[in-house]
C-alpha cells in the first residue's frame, strides 16, 4: 500500500507543481505587461521613481495570491491527467487486480487532498495577505499614497455616549493614513463635532492626527429652532481613541478574499457591534473556511477517471472534461457568494453551497464508475 500510495502521490504532486508553474509564468508575464505603463513614473507622495525591479518585486508579490485563487483548478488538472494516463496505460487495472479497492483508492486519494488543504489554507490565511500588502505598500512608496476608493473608506464605530462616522481617503506606504475626517454625533443622531486631518498614525489605543481641524456644534438646549453655534479649533497634533485597527482600515485597501480568517472575523464582530451590515465579510469568511476543501473535491472529481477503458478518445478529452469542471467550480463559487450577498442569503450556506454540490457530483461519478468495472 505504501509503494502504491507513494507512486500515486508523487505523479499527481509532480504533474500539478508543472501545470502550476505554467500558470504562474502566464500570470507573471500579463501582470508585468501592465506594470509597464508604470515604470519610470513618481508622485511627490513617494520617496524615488518606480523603476524596472520595483514591478518585478511587485509581481513577483503577486504570485501567492495567483496561486490560492488557481490551486483547486490546478489539483483537478493535473490528478485528471495522471489519473487517466494510468488507466490508459493499464497500471490503474493492474493495481487493482493486486488487491486496490475502490475504498482504499478514495482514502489515498483523501490523504493528499488533505495536503493540498493544508497547503491552501497556509497559502490564503498567512502569506497571501503579506504578500498583497507589501505589494500594494511598495507601489505606494514609488507612487505616492493608495488611494482606497473613489470616495474613500467608509468606517463607523459606536457606544454608549458617542457615534463616529470615519472617511480615510486613503494609506501611505509608511502604514500612516491620509485624508482623515470623523463625524461625531449625539446618541440623539444631531452633528456634535467635524475634524479634519491631513494625515494620521495608528498608536496603541487611539490614532494620532496631524494637521487637525475640528468643527464643534453646540445647540442650545430646548431650542431647536436657533442655529448651532460652530467653533473651530486648530491642532499640530490631536490624539483619537478609538478601538479602530490598522487591520481594520486595511479591509477596505485589500479585498475581502485577501485578508486572513482572523482579520475577517475580528472586522465582521467590529461591523456586528456598530450594527453595520457584515453580510459580505460573513460569506467571504466561510468562502475562506470551504475553499481549501475544494482541492479535496477535486481530487475526488478526477479519481472517476481512473475506471475509464480508454477506446477512442484520447487523454488531452479527458483533460479538457477536467479543465471545464474546474472553471465550472470557480464560475459558481463566484456566482453563488455574488447572489448570496445580494438576495442575502446565509453566508455558512452560501459559502458550502459550491463544495457540497461537486462533492456529491464527485462521489455519484466515483460510485457509479467504481461499481460498474
């Protein structure tokens, strides 16, 4: 069983890590394809001019992320191609006249889809959000500052006395943020207070804004009628506590599938306390949990093809069948967590909704195949 496992294990490792960096090269080369129109170009936010290796170290940042996203595609792939190479050759018919169940077949085939997880999970949850990060915070030293969205980042926080509603229009390569502006309100919901700041450093417990100022309205009590006395005040540097982390602020610079499990928790209890919707966190968090388990999936999906008697078509059939499964899943997936957050739908659902219906498909396949030869 050990020599059967190691044969089986090391064809399906050594054909996906060659499809795998056949992806990688075609995605390096379109990424620097369009980091060319950048070279050679600075912005008085940065500290020199963003030149040829600046854009290969960025894309080469890009890889891990490259990866996570291909991995499931790329198991199903390559375990299709091996797994109808050896029917086709006859070895699959060979070891299972010398006694490889079907059953002992689908636990080998679990153990390395239980690698893969892991080397996904490892891949989505610790290095792809470093790498975005410093990629993003690279270009941001050569370009200037990266600017979140067109309106800016959109953040809110609340308890029992005051409510903000924080605008960062955007975050410089040193982590310090740009273009700050909190609204304090009254628990009544009246403005009490606007500052601006030109920038803003994250401490311990509270940020420290640079350049502030700040708009402070008072209203006479019971009369409503008289308009706001506005008071403006000017500071070098203002403290803001807040329990608001640079993790935080970075949700709205990276996108969701890019942040690690932990932070996409930490954000969507941060939304929940604030009463905030958390609808999208919620799925892309689950999304994060059930996308390891698509390389197990896919594993099972492509075991079926090992029970096939091979009389006109040829392997690179099969191998195509394979790659429109895979792009099938990925479609899905995607399409799924899109209607999920639209028509609100569970996250844990919608989440399992893609990986429970190809694990069911991939056991009826290996079923049927299984017991009919």
């Amino acid at each position: 069983m050990k020599i059967i496992r190691n044969l089986i294990y090391k064809e399906i490792a050594k054909t996906v890590g060659l499809i795998a960096l056949g992806f990688i090269v075609l995605f390096l080369f379109f990424d620097f394809v369009d980091e060319l129109s950048k070279i050679g170009k600075s912005s008085p936010f940065g500290t020199g001019t963003y030149g040829l290796w600046q854009a290969i170290a960025y894309v080469l940042l890009l890889i891990p992320g490259h990866l996570y996203e291909l991995l499931p595609i790329v198991v199903l792939i390559g375990a299709t191609w091996v797994m109808a190479r050896l029917a086709n050759s006859s070895e699959f018919t060979i070891l299972r006249t010398v006694g490889l169940s079907p059953g002992q077949s689908l636990q080998l085939i679990l153990g390395l889809g239980a690698i893969f997880m892991m080397i996904t999970f490892v891949l989505g949850d610790y290095i792809t959000p470093v790498t975005s990060r410093t990629g993003q915070l690279l270009k941001a030293k050569y370009l200037g500052k990266i600017s979140v969205a067109q309106n800016g980042a959109w953040l809110k926080e609340k308890n029992e006395t005051q409510n903000f509603a924080i605008n960062v229009a955007a975050i410089r390569a040193n982590n310090d943020l740009a273009g700050v502006q909190i609204y304090e309100f009254h628990t009544d919901g009246t403005i009490k207070s606007i500052t601006f700041a030109n920038s803003a450093s994250f401490k311990e417990n509270f940020w420290l804004l640079k350049g502030a100022q700040v708009k402070t309205f008072e209203t006479q009590k019971n009369d409503l009628n008289t308009p706001p006395q506005v008071t403006h005040q000017t500071f070098r540097k203002l403290e803001f506590k807040t329990s608001i982390t640079s993790s935080m602020v970075g949700v709205a610079l990276l996108k969701p599938e890019k942040m690690s499990t932990i932070d996409l928790y930490q954000y969507m209890r941060h939304l929940d306390k604030n009463a905030q919707s958390a609808q999208l966190y919620e799925i892309e968090f689950w999304r994060k949990i059930f996308y390891p388990i698509g390389c197990v999936v896919m594993l099972i999906l492509a075991l079926p093809f090992a029970y096939i008697h091979f009389r006109t078509k040829s392997i690179s059939t099969y191998v195509f069948i394979g790659i429109l499964v895979g792009i099938s899943f990925f479609v899905l997936n995607t399409l799924v967590s899109y209607f999920g957050n639209v028509n609100q739908w569970s996250p844990l659902l919608t989440a399992a909704m893609p990986s429970l219906f190809y694990s069911i498909v991939a056991l009826a396949a290996f079923s049927w195949q299984a017991l009919r030869r």
